[in-house]
C-alpha cells in the first residue's frame, strides 16, 4: 500500500473514518444487548 502524506483533508478524513467505526461498533454492541435481553425474556 502507498503511504500517503498527512494533509488536513486525509487527517479529517482519518478524523471521520475512526468516528464512523467506533458509532458502528456501539450500534453493533447495543443490538447484541437487546437481542440477548429480548431472548433471556423468552425463556
């Protein structure tokens, strides 16, 4: 993979990819609980 140089636009860039992957593991992780809760309910 080539190595880019930092530029403002590519930091901003890093900036949103990390907020987008850690919003999507929160989801994930939220999703799993109710799921689970909603299973522990039917038993």
């Amino acid at each position: 993979m080539v190595s880019l140089p930092p530029t403002p636009e590519l930091n901003g860039y890093t900036a949103l990819l990390s907020e987008l992957k850690e919003r999507i593991r929160a989801a994930r992780l939220r999703a799993a609980v109710a799921v689970n809760q909603e299973l522990i309910l039917l038993y």
